[in-house]
C-alpha cells in the first residue's frame, strides 16, 4: 500500500512486500527497504498513473503499459528486482481524490479480470467506510469547534454604543500622547495605563492609512479592537499588553523597512500582519501545546491532527470576531481579497509556533533571501511574525524585565498543574529546578538572536534591536550574581526578578572577578561528566543548569526515558551529591 501526497510528488510505501511466489522472502530483500518515490521516477510509472488518474490498471505484461502512454520495458522496478505483473486500485475518498493506492504484484500467470473487478470493488468499498469515518470525525470536530468558539464568545460580549463613543473620544483627545517615540523600537507598551492600550491599536490603523484605504467605519474598527480585547484573559504574559505590543512592532517593521513604499508587501499584506499580530494569542490558556497533549484538552482534540493545536485556536477564535457583523473591519473586499487574506490570516498566526519555527528556521532563512517572489515573501511575513512575537526581548532591560518575570510566571504555573496531574514539567517550568539567568541567556541567544540577526542582514535598520539583544544577552550573564547571592537564603526567584539589584543600571555596577567571557563559560557551558569518571555535580544551581542543558539535548530521546532521567535527578537533588 502506498500513499500519495500531490503536495511534494511522493509516494510513501505504507507495508513492506509480502516476499515471492514459493519464497519465504525476496532474495534480494534489501532492495525493498526504499520507503519513499518521487512520482516522476520511470521505475514507479504505472503507480504514478493511477494516483493522477484516480483509475486502477491491470498489467500483465510490460507491453500492456502502452495502453496508458507509458513507455517502459519493466512493469514496476525497484532496485534490480522487476515485476512480473502487476494490479493497481486506488482508494478514492469522497472528494474524488486518491490518497491510497493498493498495489498487488507478481500473481503467478498473471491477474484476471475478475480479480482485477474484486479489487476495485474492494477499494471502493475501503473508500466509503474512510469517507464515512471521515465525515463522522469532522462532523464531530465541528460540533466541538463550535461549542468552543460559542462558548468563548459568549464571553466576548457585545460592545455597547457608550463604550464605542467613550473609546472615540478618547482616542481623540489621547493621539497625541504616544506621538513622541511611537515610531521608535523602544517604545514600550507596558509603560502606559490599561486604558489606553485599545488606543495605541487604534493608532495604528489609522497611522498606516488602513482605515482610509480599506473603508474601515471607525465604530466597526473600535467594537473590533474591544471585542478582541476582551477575548485576552488576565493571565501573567499571554494578555492584552503582549498583544498590542505584538500589534505595534509589526506596526514598525511595516513603517522603518518601508515594506509598503517600496512595493514589498501590499496594502492587503500589511492589514493582514497587523490583524494577525493583534489577535494571535486570543483566548490563550496560559498553557503549551505540549500541555495540551497531556491533557487531552478539548482543543488537542480538535486539533491534533493538524499540528499548532492553541494556535489554530486563537485562529479559529479571530476569524468568528471578523464574521461579527459589528466587528468586520473587511466589508469593503472584494471576494479574491478576502481570500487572501484569511490565507495570510492563517499563514501568520500558525508561524507563531515556536517548535515549528525551530524546525523550520533555515529553511525560512534560505527562502527569505533566495526563494521565488511568492516564497520570499511569506518566509519574510512569517520571520516578521516571529520577530514581533519576540520583540520585548530587544527592548530596553529594565523594560522587559516585567515580561521576563510575566512568561515565567506562566511557565511555573503551569509546571505546578503538571506535578498535581502527575507528569514531570521540563526544567524550565519546574520553579524548584529553573535557573532563571541561564533560562533567559540561552532563549535570548539562541532563539530571539539568530531571528533578529538574520531580519538585520536583510534591513539594516533592525541594527538597534540588535544592540539591545547583545546588551540583555551580556546583562543576564551580570544578573547571576545578583541570583546567587539571594538564592542562598533561598528567595523565590520571581521575587529576585523584581530586587533593585536587576536594575540596568545596577547590574552595569556589579564587579566581577573574572571577565564577561569568562563568567559565561563558567555559568552558561557546564558540561555533563563522562558516565564512570566519579565526577559529581557540586551544587544545586549547577544542577539546575546540567537539567536544562540536558532537556535540549535530549529532545531526541524517547519520552520514557527522559521521565527515568528526571526522576533519578529528583532523587539526586533530594538526597544530595554525595548519595
């Protein structure tokens, strides 16, 4: 059995061959191990025939394959081993597409044609119980999804008109407020009042002339904004601000890269990005994907089988507020744009994920630089996403801090709900385990850098977030000492977070014995004792730094045994380094 997958032109074989006629198995069996053919190979013909055509053939004789234009002097090869004969049936879902192909082979004087029928009827067949398991599962899904949705906007209220007037008003009054670094990178959005962060949203729409270009009636684009917040709960980091503050970087690059002026990005695009910045996080759990799974929340049960399970839920949770017929800032677009740009929609919010991005990165790197107009630009709109999702990282220190000490508030919350459910959070989420200084130097270097870098070498402009990368990068290296010293009377280290001592200005006076250089190596390069060579782990912020070291490296490793490793090194903290 093979399947198809049209999208890169591969079939997949899905079970190994059954071996020859009187043979236990081919003697050439290593030939068989390929798992994977292009379509347009020659060797795979006859299968690639009937994936496109979604018909079956029946072959019994190289000859036969001239009746379907194929030119071959082998029925179906692979490696040195040739078939002798050959029936293929697809398995035609109700969309009319083949997504399996069943192929039997080397049938001892050739198949007949009654065999040949039995097959296709068997395939049809197989066809209508998948299309029935498939409507039943997506007729499921969407009573879920809907249940969801009806339920979160039962929350989302409608806005009344003396909210609209009230918010008219003061943005009226308010516009000038922001005016004085509102185009620079360190403007900081969690340095203004609650009240008026719907204004600073409403700022940039019409900053970027997308009310005036698009149509937008001004009350429709403000019960949007306040329908939108109200879908972002109170939750430490995944709020309101981190929206707006999303929303407003992608608001710079549209403005500083000049992505419109210069005929990079469309009008269309741009209203996207921002749209999609705004509303990416919408109805956040406080909680991972990974959490989800564990859980087997109702959201990883509609969604797992489409990977970025809460991010196709905010996206999911966006697109009903824009249906919203006092919410729909796109009733002036035409059917071709509005498709657009729920593909852009989609596109940008799923580029949020950070696993994917992670997997993804070098390849959206590569594309962003040299791959077609149409690859070009969404690897750069995704990169864009990503930089604007990251962005408190290349603010100011004393500016992020309250965003540092917000996302891992959330992390440790959420490790405490695993402990209480009965799984082992990962280092980075276990308050009695994390080491905040290394936890931050490591995401800072190694995730928001090499995004930053890379947006850098394409516009130059992006130099001062860079600056400010290097600098936090550099001051979270000073902030160990700051860590050591009150962790010793075992303080909290949120608590830590917040000590004048993590002040900018105060870390830029700490003296340290050594060089910056190599303070890092000694805090941030520990290294894992060969097994055997007696060598123990001294203490327990050394620990705390082997355990998240560990947990990177052994993504790879299977889950069981990654639970082993926790647990001995829970025992091992428990009892200490002498045990």
């Amino acid at each position: 059995m093979f399947t198809v997958d049209v999208g890169d032109g591969k079939l997949r074989k899905y079970h190994t061959s059954f071996g020859h006629t009187g043979k236990s198995s081919c003697p050439k069996k290593a030939i068989h191990s390929a798992t994977e053919f292009l379509m347009s190979d020659k060797n795979v013909a006859a299968l690639a025939w009937v994936a496109e055509q979604g018909k079956g053939m029946r072959i019994n004789h190289a000859s036969d394959l001239t009746e379907f234009g194929i030119q071959s002097k082998h029925i179906h090869t692979v490696g040195t081993c040739n078939s002798r004969s050959m029936l293929v049936a697809p398995v035609v879902d109700y969309s009319g597409e083949s997504d399996l192909i069943i192929e039997l082979s080397d049938k001892e004087n050739g198949f007949t044609t009654k065999e040949f029928e039995m097959a296709l009827i068997f395939c049809q067949h197989t066809a209508c119980l998948l299309t029935c398991t498939i409507l039943l599962d997506r007729r499921d899904k969407n009573s879920r999804r809907r249940n969801i949705i009806n339920e979160q906007l039962c929350n989302i209220t409608s806005v009344k008109p003396s909210n609209v007037e009230q918010m008219i008003s003061h943005h009226r009054k308010n516009s000038n407020v922001f005016r004085g670094n509102f185009d620079e990178f360190y403007f900081c959005i969690r340095c203004y009042p609650e009240g008026d962060i719907a204004g600073i949203a409403m700022e940039i729409f019409y900053e970027l002339n997308l009310v005036k270009d698009f149509k937008i009636r001004r009350s429709v684009l403000v019960r949007f904004i306040l329908s939108v917040q109200q879908g972002y709960g109170s939750l430490p980091y995944h709020n309101w601000y981190h929206a707006v503050s999303v929303a407003h970087f992608a608001y710079l690059l549209i403005k500083k890269l000049r992505l419109v002026d210069e005929g990079q990005f469309s009008k269309v695009e741009t209203f996207a990005l921002v749209v999609s910045a705004l509303t990416h996080d919408i109805d956040h759990r406080g909680t991972n994907n990974q959490f989800q799974s564990y859980t087997n929340s109702d959201i990883y049960k509609l969604y797992a089988c489409e990977d970025s399970v809460m991010e196709r839920h905010h996206l999911s949770i966006a697109l009903a507020i824009l249906h919203r017929e006092d919410c729909n800032i796109l009733e002036s677009f035409n059917d071709a744009d509005y498709k657009y740009f729920v593909e852009l929609l989609t596109w940008n919010i799923i580029a949020t994920d950070i696993s994917k991005h992670l997997k993804n990165r070098e390849g959206l790197f590569i594309e962003a630089r040299s791959g077609n107009p149409k690859q070009r630009k969404m690897a750069r709109m995704s990169l864009f996403m990503t930089a604007a999702d990251l962005c408190d990282n290349c603010k100011r220190w004393d500016d992020s801090l309250p965003t540092v000490h917000g996302i891992l508030q959330e992390f440790f919350n959420q490790g405490d709900m695993e402990k209480q459910l009965g799984f082992s959070p990962i280092p980075m989420m276990d308050r009695e385990v994390a080491y905040i200084p290394m936890i931050e130097y490591k995401f800072v270097k190694y995730i928001v850098g090499p995004v930053f870098r890379y947006l850098n070498e394409l516009y130059i402009e992006l130099k001062p977030c860079m600056d400010n990368i290097q600098q936090n990068e550099d001051l979270w290296t000073f902030a160990t000492a700051v860590f050591d010293k009150y962790r010793e009377i075992k303080m909290d280290q949120l608590d830590i977070l917040e000590m004048p001592e993590m002040k900018e200005a105060s870390l830029l006076k700490v003296k340290l014995d050594d060089d910056l250089e190599v303070v890092k190596k000694r805090k941030f390069s520990i290294t894992i004792p060969p097994p055997g060579s007696g060598s123990v782990i001294d203490n327990k912020k050394s620990l705390a730094s082997v355990i998240s070291i560990l947990d990177e490296e052994m993504d790879e490793v299977d889950t069981g045994e990654k639970q082993k490793f926790r647990c001995c090194i829970r025992c091992f903290r428990r009892k200490g380094p002498d045990t």
